[in-house]
C-alpha cells in the first residue's frame, strides 16, 4: 500500500492533556487506596487496566474496522499460555515471554484471519467463533500444562532476572503502562492513513476497492495487530492472576470483551478503555451487593443495547453537548 | 471398535444430530426471516427443561409435564420477543449480539438462583424408560429411539409446513427477502411473531426431550448453542433442509469423532501422546468443518438468501 502523499494530515484533536491528567490521576490512584486502607481495589483495577488492554486492541477491529470479533479471547489465552508454558519449563524472563505472547497470538491472527476476512458479516462473526472455540478445545488437552484445570504460576514474570513486579503496586503500575501504551498505540494508528482506509472500508467496503485499495490486507494488518495486543493483554492477564487456564478462552470472554467495548461507545477507543474499566468496577460491587450478580449486569447489558446507542463515550458527549 | 459399538455410537450421533436440529431450527428462520442473531436460543432449550422439571413436580406425568411445557414456552418465547427482540430487528449484529449475550447472563443466573447450580434430573416415561436389547448383551435405550423418531417427526412435520403451508410460504420468501414481502401487503409483524414463538418452543421441545437423558443444569444451552450455529453456518442461513443435513452431519462426526479418534491417534502416536490428541482433535472436528466449509462456500451448503 503506498500513502499518498497528498494525504492531508488528520486533524489534530486537543492536545491529549486530559489523558495525562487521567494517566496521573490512575498512578496515584495505588498510593490514595493504600492510604485509606482499600488495597485490594489495586487489584481490582489491575485487572480492568489489563482488560482495557484488551478491549482497545478489540475496538480497532470492531469499532474501527467494522469487524465483529468473536473469538478474540483465543489471542487472549494464547498470550496466557505463552507465559504459563515457558513458566513450566522454568523461564520466567518478562523480556523473554512478553515479546513471545505477542507474537505467538499476532501469528495466529494472520493465519486465521487470512481465512476468516473472506467471509462477511454474521459468518465473519460466526468463523472467528469457531477458531476460539478450536483454540480452547485444543488447550484444554494439553495435559501437561494442567489441561482443563490450567496451572497455577507460582510467581510473576521478571525482568533482566528481577522479580520487579511481586509488589501489587508495581504491577499495577505495569498494566497502567500498557494500557495507556495500547491507548497511545490504537489511537495514533484509528487517526492515521492506515486507519482512515479501514474505516472507509466499513463504511463502503466496494468505494475503498475502487478506489485502489487493498481492503484484505489493511484489515489483515489491523487483525494482526490487534491480535499481537490481545496477547501482551494475555500475558498480563497469566501474571495478575498468578494463573494461566483456558477458561480464558471461553467464548463468554470474548463476549464480555464486546461488551466492554459497546459498554465505552464503540467508535471510541477511550470508550473502550473506559469500558474495561467499568466493568471490573461493576463486577466486584455487584458482587458484594449479591452472589447473584450477574442478572445485575445482564440487565445493564441489555439495556445499553437497547437505549444507549453509543455508550459512555456518546452519553459523555451529549453530556457535554448540552 | 466392533460393528455393535460402530452402531449404537452411529445411533447416538444421530440422536445429538436430531436434538440440534430442534435447536437450529427455530434458529435458522430467526436469523434468515429476520435477519436477528439470538444468542440466547440456547437458553430457550435450557428454560424448556426446567419447565419440563417443575411441571413434572406438579402433575408428576410426563406427558402432561411436556405439553405445559410446551405452551409455557411458546409463551415464554413470545413474551421475550415482544419485551426486547421486537425492538431490535433492523438494528446492527452487533446490538443483537449484545443484548441477547445479556438476556443469557439474566436467565443463566436467574435459573441459578431459583433451582441451584447442581443439576436436576427429569424421569423417564415409565414405559419408555427400558432398553432394547442388542448383540452382547447389550442394550440401547428406548428414550433415546423416541428422541430420534420425535426429532424426524419434527422435521417431517416442519418441512410439510414450510413447504405446503400458505404460512410456509411466506416463510420461504421471507428468508429470501423480508422487505419485498412486506411490500407485497404481509403482516411482517406477525409473521415474525410466529417464527420466534414456534422457534423458541422447538428448542424448549429439544430441552424436555434431552432432559431425562442429559442434567438439567443452568448452562446446558450454552454449548448445544455454538453447536448449533455450526450447524446454520454449514447448513447455509434460512434453510430448514440445509439445519436437518448439517445437524445430521455435525452430530455425527462429533459423537464418532469423540468415540474413535483416541483409537485413530493411537495408529499414528504413541499412547500417550494419542490420550492428549485424541479427544483434543474429537471437540475440534466440527469447528474444523465449519471452518472448511466456510472457506469453500462461503455461504453455507444450501443458501437461502437471494443475492
């Protein structure tokens, strides 16, 4: 794909100050909790940064691309697994496997998606299902790596051979990094070139091969990339929870995942990471309220499918529009 | 693997066959007549079990049990459709994905609230509940023969509908193209009605059917629900004749997939090797082949859809 040089440049948004003060507000955020007492909320947050990872890497292909996803929670366990494996056979270099959960899952995208982009619409959404559930099936076998019962990590990956991230803080902090990382990375590329071909190849996928471009290989490229996401999402999710199973895999994951993304309004990647966010908040005080929580949230569900077209981002923005 | 084994596993994938093809039916016509993608069909098979559980506890008879069941999820159908699917027919995939995957947390955990996660048991007709003896002593159940004569009624009954029906055919050319037949003076409306109700008593039938063979537990339609989308997928979307050939299809390469294929890894793999491959590859066969098909032809085997 050449860029053509005409191109104008994306017009640039307000400088992101706002997301600096989030990212700041977000890294203090470990130092009020342990202030007031409330430390387990770190871990609660930890683990809705690492979703956010996540779901932005999703919303470029779903939100973006126009391709609904639903089997993203393979790149997800892949990732996983590209931790726990290595673990097993005693390599626990963060430098080492991060790098591999990435590029294992970024592989299995291309293959998988070269087949799956062929298809369209609901057999899109039904193809992508089906390599999840092969992927999950296919670790569930793995009866040395703990088979359907997964394999606990007795410990978190390191770096340069230092176990950085034992404290619950410094591993928050991690995730933070690769969320607003992910946030940075998928926002610069919705707004570049690339990214405007893939969203006028949504809108009129035909007018995009008119007009000369390669609408497979833009959204080969943007699947690969969001798969190579989803594994760093993966790898991070195996050193939260000290756990690796491919539960992680299930089809209700990947179902959540698009959950988290509508939740944020789905032409947003703020709104994605938001999203993630929100929902890990939701799940645990619902949980307290009731074991049966999930009707809670099955309720909410249903109703921003119903009501709230565009999400958080949209109401924020009819907020502010008044 | 003796030719008994071969047979009475043949026999039960087609039982499997015929439960999904309950289940794909309703599925099938949803999706092709309205072009709606319900996730919680699944849920549909699952509340038609515990219908079939708490209505066998109030008459203690089966076949009064299954008729309210019947009725109750005929009514249970058209009131979810009338509360939130009515509003979301011509909205994107992506809505309907997620307010049905929604409806399956709220009925999935409100089953668990109300019966508890262990799982129920629903007895057999008294009469039907024996065995029929084969060769070595030994016996197939006579259920799982009613379930298979019941699933090719069904089928039966369904294509004398869709085929020879004034109802039938607005069916037909509903799934070929909605609007056009709406244009032509058609209560879409009500022919919608009538596709989701009867869809969600076929599967709430394929629960009460399977319920005395398989737990009536909270999460039972979930897997039967991914295998039936194989099942449309492969069959080609809108097509009842498409559903009944690939659920005969996925049935059976599932069931004798899973009996056979340790037994096939163990010619090329050593035992052990072939205990972790075998059933791996067995829950992996019909993605496979959904997969190939769709690669192939992208439009399942029977297409229905114009265009």
């Amino acid at each position: 794909m050449t860029l053509a040089a005409e191109t104008p440049a994306p017009a640039r948004a307000a400088p992101p100050l706002g997301a600096v003060a989030v990212v700041a507000a977000l890294a203090l955020a470990p130092l009020a909790f342990d202030a007031a007492g409330a430390g387990f909320w770190i871990v609660v947050l930890s683990r809705g940064l690492v979703y956010a990872v996540a779901a932005m890497a999703l919303q470029l292909v779903l939100g973006r691309g126009g391709l609904v996803c639903f089997g993203f929670a393979a790149f997800l366990v892949i990732g996983a697994y590209a931790v726990g494996i290595p673990y097993h056979h005693r390599v626990e270099e963060g430098l080492v496997v991060l790098p591999l959960a990435m590029a294992a899952a970024a592989l299995f995208a291309l293959a998988t998606g070269a087949i799956a982009l062929r298809t369209r619409g609901v057999y899109f959404i039904m193809i992508t299902l089906a390599f999840g559930q092969m992927v999950y099936y296919a670790l569930t076998a793995l009866s040395t790596y703990g088979g359907d019962d997964g394999m606990t990590l007795w410990g978190r990956s390191q770096v340069a051979g230092f176990d950085l991230f034992r404290d619950r803080r410094a591993f928050y902090w991690l995730c933070l990094g690769a969320a607003a990382g992910t946030w940075a990375l998928v926002r610069a590329v919705s707004r570049s070139h690339f990214g405007r071909v893939l969203e006028g190849a949504r809108q009129n996928e035909a007018r995009m091969a008119a007009l000369g471009f390669d609408v497979f290989r833009v959204r080969l490229i943007a699947y690969a990339l969001s798969g190579a996401l989803g594994g760093l999402a993966g790898a991070l999710l195996a050193n939260h929870a000290e756990f690796v199973s491919p539960a992680y895999g299930s089809w209700h994951v990947s179902g959540e995942l698009i959950v988290m993304v509508v939740l944020g309004g789905f032409a947003s990647v703020t709104g994605a990471g938001f999203g993630a966010i929100l929902l890990a908040v939701l799940e645990e005080v619902l949980s307290r309220l009731t074991s049966h929580w999930k009707i809670l949230l099955g309720l909410g569900v249903v109703g921003v499918a119903l009501l709230a077209r565009d999400g958080l981002a949209g109401a924020l923005a009819r907020w502010r529009g008044r | 693997m003796s030719a008994t084994l071969l047979a009475v596993q043949a026999l039960n994938g087609l039982q499997l066959g015929l439960v999904l093809f309950l289940i794909a039916a309703g599925l099938t016509l949803v999706f092709g007549v309205m072009d709606f993608i319900n996730l919680a069909h699944g849920v549909q098979y699952m509340v038609g079990a515990y219908l079939a559980v708490v209505f066998y506890g109030l008459t203690a008879h089966f076949g009064l049990a299954l008729l309210l069941a019947l009725v109750a999820a005929l009514v249970f159908g058209l009131a979810m459709e009338a509360l939130v699917y009515r509003h979301l027919y011509g909205r994107s995939h992506l809505d309907q994905v997620l307010a049905t995957f929604g409806i399956i947390l709220i009925l999935t955990e409100g089953a668990k609230a109300v019966f508890g996660p262990a799982p129920l048991s629903l007895p057999r007709p008294e009469a039907l509940s024996g065995a029929i003896p084969l060769m070595d002593g030994f016996g197939y159940p006579v259920w799982r023969l009613v379930i298979i004569g019941a699933g090719l009624g069904v089928a039966a009954l369904l294509y004398g509908l869709v085929q020879h029906t004034r109802m039938g055919m607005q069916v037909r050319a509903g799934a070929t193209d909605a609007e056009m037949i709406g244009a032509l003076g058609v209560d879409i409306r009500r022919l919608f009605m009538g596709v989701f109700g009867f869809g969600a008593m076929l599967a709430g039938f394929a629960g009460v059917m399977a319920a005395p063979v398989f737990a009536v537990e909270p999460t039972m339609g979930d897997g039967l629900l991914i295998m039936a989308f194989v099942v449309i997928v492969i069959g080609g979307i809108g097509s009842i004749r498409g559903a009944f050939l690939a659920a005969v299809i996925v049935g059976l390469v599932d069931t004798l997939g899973r009996s056979f294929s340790t037994d096939v890894a163990r010619m090329f793999l050593a035992p052990a090797a072939a205990n972790d491959v075998g059933p791996a590859v067995a829950s992996m066969l019909v993605y496979v082949l959904m997969a190939g098909v769709l690669f192939w032809r992208p439009q399942g085997l029977f297409p229905a859809r114009a265009g």
